[in-house]
C-alpha cells in the first residue's frame, strides 16, 4: 500500500479537478445499494459455483488504482483455478457474461469505486499519466464506461496481437485515455445513464 505521504502529495496535484458531483454520489450508493439487495442471492450462487469451480474461496482480490492515485483492492469473482493457474470453463462463461465482475458492487458501497468511471487498471498506468491526463485520477474507476464497453473484448483483442503488451500500452491504453478524457471533459447525469443503458443492452 502506498504511504499517506504520497497520496497527500497525488492529491495535491488535482487542485483544478472538478468537484465530485453530488447526483454522481446518489446514484453509486443508492443504485449499487438497490443492485446488491436484489442480486444478493446470484451473488451467493456465483460464489459457491466458483469456489467449488476455481477453489475456496472463490473471490479474486488484487490492487488497483484509484482515485488521486490511491490503491486499493478489486474484488471480482475467480475464474481461474488457484491450482494449474488455468481458465475454467465457467470462468470463461463468467467473464464472457461479465458476472465475473459483480462483487465490485461492495467496491462502489465502500466508496473505491463508482457505477461509471475509467476502468480500474493495475500501478504503472493511470497513475503513471502526465500533464493534462491526469485529470483522469480525478475520477474514481467504474464498474462500466465508453472505453469499458468499447474493449470489452479485450481480452481477445490482445490474444490476437503478435506482443499483447505493446499493442495494448501503444494502442489500446492510449486510446481508453482520450475517451475517459471526453467522458471528463462532458461529466454529466444524462451521460452516465446513457452509458448504464448502453451497458446494459450490449450485456443482453
């Protein structure tokens, strides 16, 4: 984990940031809040169904970068074996479906994380930006966002590269960062439902 010395000194980089809008808070806590309520019981059953598949328990953590730079930890589904390190086939189906991506619902609850935002990468990228980019970490990571939808795919996008490491840091990254620019630079309630429907229908 970062020291409190650096986040202090990231934050002080953002003084010309927007501030956090309000009807941005109400619709993260109490859309996530209605979300994890009625989902609730496909939690479990995705829980037990991925423990029994990739090993207990079945919740993937890792660090991720958040807002002003500061770290904190994804929670995601497993969906892969915590022994052979291999993908299983409901982890495919999970990740294909997204459902894989549910427990980040208590990232949104706990305040990490927001319904609609860049999403959250590991050190190294977001918080490695410079100049004006980085008026990015202003914004807390999102479960969904243009870039999201965009590269959904990703994942197969990148198997299809000769190096899957430089087409995404020369191509791919670049790109995510001119849209969670746009999405910045045109914050807005109608813009963020059009997103969520968007996410949804291409989910369906």
């Amino acid at each position: 984990m970062e020291s409190p010395h650096l986040s202090l000194s990231l934050q002080t980089n953002f003084v010309e940031v927007k501030k956090y809008p309000w009807w941005k808070a109400m619709m993260d806590y109490g859309i996530g809040f209605l979300a994890t309520v009625i989902l609730l019981p496909v939690f479990f059953i995705l829980f037990f169904i991925a423990s029994f598949d990739t090993g207990f328990p079945g919740i993937f953590q890792q660090e991720r970068i958040g807002r002003f730079g500061k770290v904190f930890v994804i929670y995601k589904f497993r969906t892969y074996h915590s022994i052979t390190h291999t993908k299983s086939e409901v982890g495919k189906w999970m990740r294909k479906t997204k459902l894989d991506e549910l427990p980040q619902l208590f990232n949104i609850l706990k305040g990490d994380m927001s319904l609609v935002g860049p999403r959250p990468d590991i050190s190294g990228y977001y918080d490695a930006l410079k100049g004006n980019d980085r008026v990015i970490l202003g914004l807390k990571p999102g479960l969904t966002s243009e870039a999201g939808i965009k590269y959904r795919n990703e994942e197969e996008i990148l198997n299809q590269q000769e190096n899957p490491l430089q087409y995404n840091d020369e191509v791919l990254f670049p790109e995510k960062i001119k849209m969670n620019l746009d999405y910045y630079n045109h914050l807005s309630f109608k813009n963020d439902l059009k997103i969520l429907l968007k996410t949804f229908s291409v989910l369906r």
